[in-house]
C-alpha cells in the first residue's frame, strides 16, 4: 500500500458521497444514504470538509474521519462523525493511523476535548479509540415507549413548566456541554429542538432537551428525547417528563444518544413505561 492523506475538501461531494457509503458496507450498522441526506449532515450536524481526512492508496481514496468543531466557552470540542474504512482495505491497521491524522488536525485546530461515539457491540472500534488515548465516560442508551403511558398527567401544583426554543438555552447552564454532539442545544435547533424546563418558586428543578414532531394544527405524532437534567428531585423530574413527552398521548417517544449517568433518570423512564431497544452506543472522550 502507498498511504497518503489529504482533507476531505480534496474530493467532489460526490466522490465524498461514494467514499462514506462504501466505508460502511457491512458494519454493523451499515448506512448508506442518499446523497441529498449526506449533503445535509455537513451543515446539520457541524462537520466539515476543511478538518475531516482522507486516506489514500495511490489516487483511490479507500478511508475517512469526518470531523466537526465547536466552541463553548472559549473551549474547542471536536466530534468524529464517521470514521470508515472500504472493505478490501480493513485489517490493515489502516484505522490506526487514519486516526492519527485526524488528531493532528484538531491538535492544529487548538481542540481541547475530542469526542465520539461508537456502537457498544463493536469491540474492535472501541479498542482502536482506546489505543488512541479515548476512554469511555458513559453509556448511550435509545429507549422506545408506544401509546398512552399515563391517561392523567400529574397536578402542577407549585411547579410551573417553561417551554422554549432550545436555542435559548445555548450559553445557559441548562445542559452540560460535553455531551453526544448531536445532542447538544447547538444542534437540535436545527431539526426542531425545545427545551422544557419545570422550576419551583423560580428555581430550575429540572429541564429536558426534546424534539417534536408534529404539524401544525394537528396532534403530536413523535416526541426524541436527547437530554435531561436534574436536582434529585423525582416528583419534579417524573412530572416534567410527563409534561414533555405527552404521556397522556397516543403517541412514539424515543431517546437519542441518551446518557445513562447515574441511571436515575432511565430508571423513572422505564419505570413509566419505556423499554431499551437492541441498540446501544458508548459515549468516549480525549482530552488534549
């Protein structure tokens, strides 16, 4: 092999397009989308072509690590948004070195915390980030519950629930800024995202980060729920997420990229009727 490495802004976004679907033939999870949907994540997700990287054999582009950067408060974070590798080249300690590269470019880029995510079932990807110095700090968790949960919300009582543009909540204390990047308030304004906070007297006693989908007009089809944060307080937390994800509708609700901290939070979803589904990912991080 003659390996050499540019950045992705050295391919058309349609050899990009080729080059992430033949990355991901028979992972796992293989994706393979359509080029309009691969087009959007650049601009949906934050990733760009100006720090992702390219490995080449020769001419024949043959892995990639899409990458992304964003600031909070004045700390650099990157994300890996897909590292791949096309099949006739994978079991040459390929990823190794692509991953390699792809850190001197955010070492460039002055990046303090470098995060990804990969499938917990995919032990070989996750050994690979831990040789890179990743270390897994939490599980992500996609759990599903279908229906009515719960045919009479709880009484506010003394408890007032907000809802906001979750771009409101960017720059707030609202939410940790260290989470799965497409979690994050800075993404989920571009696909809809509230955040619904429930407070006491006018303290904050817990907020969740959603996403509704809907028409207007007409009921409530779906509710993502990406994030929640809390102060112990259960009754607040369990009549929040009532509040937030409809209980009393007919209706999917569904985490994305959900941590499991301490797992109080998952706990009181399960207990309300949610269930995990076969899907599951790990939350790593780098520090630089």
């Amino acid at each position: 092999m003659d390996i050499s490495y540019k950045l992705l802004s050295s391919l058309s976004f349609q050899e990009a397009h080729e080059l992430f679907n033949r990355g991901f033939e028979g992972y796992l999870l293989p994706m393979n989308l359509p080029f309009d949907t691969f087009i959007s994540r650049f601009g949906n997700e934050g990733l760009s072509p100006s720090i992702s990287i390219v490995a080449y054999d020769g001419v024949e582009p043959v892995g990639f690590v899409l990458q992304g950067i964003r600031e909070v408060d004045g700390q650099k974070i990157s994300w890996n948004g897909g590292t791949g590798i096309v099949p006739e080249y994978r079991g040459k300690k390929l990823g190794l070195s692509l991953m390699k590269e792809a850190e001197k470019v955010l070492l460039d880029s002055n990046v303090s915390i470098a995060t990804l995510e990969a499938l917990s079932e995919n032990r070989p990807a996750i050994s690979l980030y831990e040789k890179c110095g990743y270390k897994v700090v939490d599980d992500l968790l996609f759990l599903s519950a279908d229906g009515i949960l719960d045919g009479q919300l709880p009484n506010l009582d003394d408890y007032e629930i907000l809802r906001i543009p979750a771009t409101q909540s960017i720059g707030s204390d609202l939410f940790p800024a260290i989470v799965p990047w497409q979690t994050d308030a800075s993404n989920t304004p571009k696909i809809g995202g509230e955040a619904v906070v429930i407070t006491k007297n006018g303290d904050v006693q817990a907020a969740c980060l959603i996403r509704k989908k809907y028409v207007f007009g007409n009921k409530t089809e779906g509710i993502t729920l990406f994030q929640v944060t809390e102060t112990g307080n259960d009754n607040a937390l369990n009549t929040l997420l009532a509040y937030a994800l409809e209980y009393d509708q007919p209706i999917n609700r569904t985490t994305y990229n959900f941590l499991k901290g301490d797992g109080r939070s998952v706990s009181l979803l399960m207990k309300s009727g949610f269930e995990e589904t076969p899907v599951s990912q790990v939350f790593m991080t780098k520090t630089f």
